[in-house]
C-alpha cells in the first residue's frame, strides 16, 4: 500500500518540478560544504598539528624527567626517507600525487563509477589520508557523506597550507604501524632494526602495504597475506615505472624477512610521577588554552635528580633480590601447584579462563587444561608473583617532592604503588594511635603492662591482639611499646584514646583520600592506605606538625622560556600542636636507637632520625618509613595480589622495605642534602606540654641534666599474679585469632620485635633483651610500692626529695590522705584498685577527659590537665 502511494506521489510531479529539486541540489551541497569550513580543523590547528612540540618535565636540577607526546614517534626529513618508501608510497596510494589538488577529480569519479557497478574503490588521495591522520576525532571513520566532505574540506585547507613535499614527509611521520610505532622512522625501526634512511625496496613495500590495513596486513602475525600485498605493491610501481620488469620478477618471489623489534617509548626517569601529574597538567593546559602535547611547554618540577636516581637504583637491587626469594618459595615444588587452591583461583580468575567459559567450554575442563599448560602456568606465575615495590621522598620543610618511584619497571607494570595502590600500612599507622594518646595527656613514660588482652568490642566480644612471641608480663613504656612495635601495648593506648580520635590525627597529618575504618583494629593499620599520604604525613610530623600538600610543580615556561605560571608553597596547617608533636617524634626516634627500625645504622644513616616499620598479615605488605628534619622517605614492598606473600622473615618491612628507604637516604646525607647536625628541635614556645616533657626530662632526683630517657629499656620486675588470660572467652573473629592460624586477621607487624620461627631462612640476630631486674638489687614489688624505671638516680626513700609531679600538683607523703594528686616517679605504680579503673579516662566536670593514675594509697586519683597513662593492669 505504502510502495502504490508513493509511485501515485511520484507520478504527480510535473516536469517542472523535477528541474527544480535537481538545480537545487548542487546549491544546497554547496551551502552545507560552506557551513563545514568553520567546523573542520583551522589552517591555524594544521600548522599547529605539523610542528607539535611535547611538553618537557624538568627535575629541580634541570634534568629531562618526561616528555608528553601524541604517539610514539620520531620526527625525520623526507631526505632522510628512504627513496623506496616514496615511490612504494605514491605508485600504490596516489601515483597523480604531484599533478592534483586536494582531490583527485579523475579517480573520484572513477571510485563512484566502480561502487556504482559493485565494485567498491577507494578514491582518497594523500592529501585527504593525512587529513583522517592528523584529525581523527573531528573527522571520523565512518563511511558516510559527512564524513568525505569534512575530509574534502581539511584537504583543501592542508593543500592551502602546505608544499607536495611537506604533506608527503608530514603523512610519512604520523601514519600508524601497529605496536606503538607511529611514523616510518618507528615503522622501520621496529619490523627491521634500521632507520628509514635504509630501507630497501623489499622492506619498503612490506611497510608500505601495511597502509591498507595494518592488523590485517601485519607481517609478524600474518606474513603470507603480508608477502602478498608486498608483491601488489610492487606490480604497483613496476606499473608507473619505479620498477624494471626484472627486479619486479625477481622481488616478488621472496619471503618475508624481518628484524622485528618493539621500540618501547622512552619513559624517561620518574615515568610514574610523570604520569600522577598528567591529569593535573591536562587541566590546566584547557584551562589556559594550551596543548601539553603540542605547545612545547616546560614544566620545572619538585624533582630532584639525584635523589631519583638512587631511588630508581635502590628499587631495582632489592626489588631484584626480593624477587630470588619469591621465585623459591613459589616454585613448581612448593607452593606453585595444581593442586593449590589458591594457585586454581587465580587460573580461574585469568582472562583466558574467562574467554573459554564464555566460549561454552565446560569450567571444569578449562581449569584443567589450562593447568596442564606449561606455557600458560608459565606467563601466570611470572605475573602473579613479580615482587613490587614503591617509594617516595619529600622535603618536610617545603612540602617538595624529591623522588617517586611507583613500580621496579614502568614498561611491565605502570600501576603506580605511590599514588594508587592502597594496601594495609600495618605499624606504620601506629604513630598516629601514640599521638592521640600525647593528645589526651599521656607521656612517653607512661607504663602499660605488656601482656595478653582483650579488649571490649561490644556485644559480648572482644579483640584480642597479639605480637610474634609472648609477651613478657611486665611493665613496658609507651615509648618502648612504639620502639618495639608491641601490638598489646598499641592496643591498649588505642581502646584508651577510640579509634574517631586515632582517624581524625592521621587525617590531619596527610591520610586525606583514604576511607579510614572507624574500628580498634584500626591502631595496627589494617585500614587501606596510599604510600603518598604515609609519606605525607611523616612529613607533616617532620616539619613540626604543620601539614602542607605535596608540591610537585614549581614553575611553567613556553619553549622559548617566557614564564607562564609559578606556583606558590601551600599554606601551612596546624595539624598537630607542637609540643605533642615533639613529644611523639622524640619517641619514634627509639624506633631507630634501639627498635625495629636499627638496621639503617648498617646503610650509613647517622643523625637525628625517627621511623617506623610495618609489617601486615601473612606478610602480604612490608613497610618502612624514616624521616629527618630534611628529609622524609617511606616504601612499600609486595606483590599486586595481597594473597601472595614472602615468608616471615623477607616479609617483614624492616627486612624487605628498610633496605631501600635506608640506601636512599644515606647517598642524601653522603651528598650534603641531609645535613648531619639537623635535629628535630623542642618547641620552644610556653605549652603545657612541653612543660611538662621539660619536666619530665630534666627532673630526675638531683640530676638536672639533659637525658635521653629512651637510651635503654625499661627494666622489668615480675608482678604479682593477676589471674590467667587465658580464661577469657575466645570469639571468631579474625582480627583477634593468634598468630599463625589460619584465616587470622591483619595483626600488625609479626615479630618485628621478637621474632617468629622461620620455615627457610636462619633466624635474624634477636633484639636486645631487656633485663630481667633493673636495678639489679630491686625486689619483688608489692602493692603500693613504686618500681623504680631507667634511670641513672636510685627513687629516693624520702618523699621530699621525690621526682617532681607533673604541673599542678604537689608532692604528698606515701600514705597521706590528699586532694592533690601524688608525685609520679619514672617507673611504674603497681597497686589494688578500690574505686574507677587506673589507666581507663574518666569525664570531668567540663565534660574532657583525664587519665587516671595510680596512688600510693591504692587509690585511683584522676590527674588534672595533661596527665599520663596509668601502668596498670586493664581490667
């Protein structure tokens, strides 16, 4: 019915009619050609696009870093062409090349003639090819109308612009030949192993033929369908004379022969850091209507060159070293089989495994054929269980970063460990738990009892946290616990101080981007963070507590050095008070005096440093961050899949990330960027806590002089029987199993202080032990007897001559009833609780919090201001 309406519609137009819609046609053509001009790329964009210039990343020194190009290209001369590749190019793609315009009016009525008949022709000359080339988002690839006239309307424009020669060597430099090779120069370099200078008319062809269509044509993986576009290619230019009839017979007869070879794209030093900082540069190009790829802009970086290199050096020994290791313990004779579970899943998991499933072959039958693949298994293990690692360093006193690391090889991994990989920071967060706590009033000398616990999680559960030994069942300072990375003395600071509090700190120091799990599990780092906002925040401790945000751009020049943009130094924020923050960094300096952090002395790091190690479950992360008053350094080693591990002792962070920020940091201090003398310095502004750290350092007995309270550990002294640990109820919870079982949660570092027995390597020499009795003549303390700590001074038997209290209080008599809180000897109170809990804060009358302490009198009086956690049992 609709096909009889419209001959009865077509019938009815008069003659008249016809001459008009046909007349009015090329007119209607012509105003939509007109209105395409505007629209198609500018003479302006096509000069632009022929002398495009990448942008340069310059370190501080002024080092090339990067450059941000289009493609993988080299720029060459038509006379550095070879004469084969021209005439190849012009007897096959447009032997009228020099005689027509922009088109071709011959050939494009023959192409339409052609497809008319069935015969489907391409009819684009050069001029037009290059036009798709240099602009293919604007043009498109879609056959169609449109697309032709906005091809027809750039060629023109092109043609306008440009001499024969120079559209020739342009079309030859940005045309694409698979593998990331743009250009003939990569084209040449990558099939042949030469320049294009000296390609022979075999070579030439085979390139040449490719144009048509280059996965189709590629001669690496279909070289007899290459060889045969070869030999059109080369009737071709026997045809227009470019061949003698000889050579012709004699060429075409020969095979494919290549050299073939991928031309990886220079990276350049920091190609992770170049990479994190696109994404920024890109937006501030558009912003002020520039081209990173095209503008030849030169971008002055934070970067220091030196400390880069040996970054770069540093990850590749023990990334390299790591790697024997990991190879061993995931061998076809240990864990690598198929047998493993976990060695199924991750066949299961593969993207050829999935492509065979949605095939219809049978899961099972995958599984089991892509395990008896040798080759497969092979590629698999090599990928799963590649030792990764990433570091960064930053200047604390500006917020500067000196280098970034974010994998062992850009080319085979460019995921960046720095920037984007979020893993469990295990002990390295345990700083932040300590200096909530110096917040809440604790001091460094505060004593905690280093013992098995359980803490409260509601609902009738605990967690019970543990460390890679026992604990030693005696008293122990918070400086220590931090020293030592003690997971029972951390827990107990963190159910004192909450989790909100712990989160809101690492927050304000540098941990901004990463969700921060509102839990107590929290204080042993088992909430995914970036090694970027780790190193930030040490930094922020560094520079005094004042947070700054990394600054990894300085200035912004054209190519001819004309100053585009300088960027000033981000404003300081107070992210932690001063004296806390002195307080805190004076306790992480045990960490590398006399813990788990020693081992940079061997590296040739000396001077003032603090640090802390970290290690997380199964040894699935191993972390070490140090820092200086100059210089702020931090490295994560692992693998891209957190279910592969080393074993227990390259597992730990002070064995497999130490090692890297240590060599970095002591070619630094060779190079005079970290001044030995450098210290962190005590505030000396008039704070309460400082006062009292003051205090508390200075006030010992009669000795008035300077002391490093953390010289030695505490001394221990056996305590009366509290009952056994053991009874209290064991609830599934993961986080809270021992170490050792299976499924056990993240825990923390596994025996960075004592530890663990070890499957294949010899145990590593034993922390210092702390001594049994200290001083060696004490007895066994009784309730309400002070024990004295380490000090130099013997606790004085008149009371009068006592230790100072903390500010504000006054000194009381054993045994004398007093509103005024006693004095606080250096060493721990062990005495019966009659009312509260020692060591558990209590709400004032203004609604804070103060820590309780125990009395002499067995009482438990809470401090005023800033007072210490109590060294008593947590019942």
């Amino acid at each position: 019915m609709q096909a009889r309406r419209l001959r009865q519609w077509l019938a009815a137009r008069s003659k008249k009619q016809w001459l008009l819609a046909v007349a009015a046609l090329p007119v209607l053509l012509l105003l939509y050609v007109l209105l395409l001009i505007p629209l198609t790329p500018s003479i302006g964009d096509i000069q632009k696009n022929k002398v495009e210039a990448p942008t340069q990343l310059l370190s501080a020194d002024g080092k090339v870093l990067a450059q941000y190009k289009r493609s993988n290209r080299e720029w060459v001369a038509l006379k550095d062409i070879s004469p084969n590749v021209i005439n190849a190019l012009i007897a096959t793609e447009d032997h009228r090349f020099y005689e027509h315009g922009a088109l071709d009016w011959r050939r494009t009525f023959g192409s339409v003639l052609h497809t008319a008949m069935g015969r489907p022709q391409g009819g684009s000359t050069i001029t037009q090819q290059l036009a798709r080339n240099m602009f293919p988002e604007e043009i498109g690839r879609a056959r169609s109308l449109n697309r032709k006239l906005k091809e027809a309307v750039t060629a023109y424009k092109i043609e306008s612009a440009y001499t024969k020669d120079e559209i020739l060597e342009t079309y030859l430099n940005t045309v694409p030949f698979l593998y990331n090779a743009f250009g003939i120069e990569m084209a040449a370099r990558t099939y042949f192993d030469k320049p294009a200078q000296k390609l022979s008319v075999l070579e030439a062809a085979t390139l040449v033929g490719m144009l048509k269509g280059t996965s189709y044509y590629n001669p690496v993986q279909n070289p007899e369908r290459a060889q045969q576009r070869r030999n059109t290619v080369l009737a071709q230019m026997n045809k227009h004379g470019k061949l003698s009839d000889q050579d012709f017979e004699t060429l075409k007869k020969r095979g494919i022969k290549l050299d073939f070879e991928r031309q990886d794209e220079a990276v350049g030093m920091a190609p992770h850091f170049a990479q994190a900082l696109r994404k920024w540069l890109i937006e501030w190009a558009d912003a002020n209507d520039y081209n990173i790829y095209a503008d030849g802009l030169v971008v002055q970086t934070t970067i220091d060159s030196r400390v880069q290199q040996w970054a770069n050096q540093a990850v590749v020994r023990q990334g390299r070293q790591l790697q024997v290791t990991a190879n061993g313990l995931w061998s076809n004779r240990n864990q690598w089989t198929a047998k493993n579970p976990l060695v199924q899943s991750f066949v299961r998991e593969s993207a050829v495994y999935r492509q065979a499933v949605a095939d219809g072959q049978d899961k099972d039958e995958a599984l089991q054929r892509l395990l008896a693949d040798a080759d497969f298994m092979a590629n698999l293990r090599q990928d799963k269980v590649r030792v990764q690692v990433g570091f960064m360093a930053m200047d604390p006193r500006n917020a500067h970063v000196l280098a970034w690391v974010g994998s062992r090889d850009f080319a085979i991994d460019p995921f960046d460990h720095v920037s984007q990989a979020r893993r469990q920071p295990g002990s390295t967060f345990k700083p932040f738990v300590y200096g909530a706590a110096l917040q809440d009033g604790a001091l460094p000398s505060d004593q905690l009892m280093d013992e098995a616990v359980r803490i409260p999680l509601g609902g009738g559960q605990f967690w019970r946290p543990t460390d890679g030994g026992p604990p030693s069942d005696q008293p122990m300072t918070l400086a220590d616990g931090l020293a030592y990375s003690k997971n029972t003395i951390t827990a107990q600071v963190m159910a004192k101080v909450g989790p909100a509090k712990v989160a809101k700190l690492a927050r304000a120091l540098g941990v901004r981007d990463s969700k921060l799990e509102d839990v107590m599990s929290l204080a042993l780092g088992t909430s995914p963070v970036t090694l970027q906002e780790m190193v930030t925040a040490y930094s922020t401790l560094a520079n005094g507590g004042g947070y700054r945000a990394p600054v990894m751009v300085t200035r912004i020049t054209d190519r001819e050095g004309k100053v585009l943009a300088e960027f000033e130094p981000p404003a300081t924020e107070l992210a932690l008070d001063s004296g806390v923050t002195y307080g805190l960094v004076d306790m992480m300096r045990g960490v590398i005096t006399k813990g788990t952090g020693r081992g940079v002395a061997r590296y040739g790091v000396s001077g003032d440093w603090i640090g802390k190690t970290g290690t997380t479950q199964d040894n699935a992360d191993g972390w070490f961050m140090l820092a200086h008053p100059d210089w702020v350094g931090g490295a994560w080693v692992g693998f891209n899949d957190s279910r592969v591990q080393l074993n227990d002792y390259w597992g730990q962070g002070a064995h497999s990330a130490l090692p890297v920020v240590a060599e970095v940091a002591a070619a630094s201090q060779r190079a005079k960027l970290v001044q030995a003398q450098a210290r962190f310095e005590m505030p000396a502004e008039n704070n309460t806590f400082v006062q009292r750290l003051r205090s508390w350092m200075l006030g010992f007995g009669d000795n008035k002089q300077p002391v490093d309270p953390f010289e030695q550990p505490p001394a221990m002294q056996p305590l009366p029987d509290r009952g056994n640990p053991g009874d209290a109820p064991v609830i599934d919870d993961p986080e809270a199993r021992p170490i050792g079982q299976s499924g056990a949660g993240p825990r923390g570092p596994s025996g960075e202080g004592d530890y663990p027995v070890f499957q294949n390597n010899p145990p590593p020499a034993q922390q210092p032990q702390m001594p049994a009795q200290r001083p060696a003549d004490a007895g066994q303390p009784q309730p309400g007897v002070v024990v004295p700590g380490p000090s130099s001074n013997p606790v004085p038997s008149n009371p009068a001559t006592a230790a100072p209290a903390f500010p504000g209080s006054a000194s009381v008599p054993q045994g004398q009833p007093s509103g005024n809180p006693p004095p606080i000897e250096r060493g721990v109170v062990v005495s019966p609780v009659s009312s509260g809990t020692v060591g558990q804060p209590v709400p004032t009358a203004d609604g804070g919090m103060v820590w309780r302490r125990a009395t002499p009198s067995g009482t438990a009086a809470p401090q005023s201001g800033n007072a210490g956690i109590a060294a008593s049992e947590v019942n």
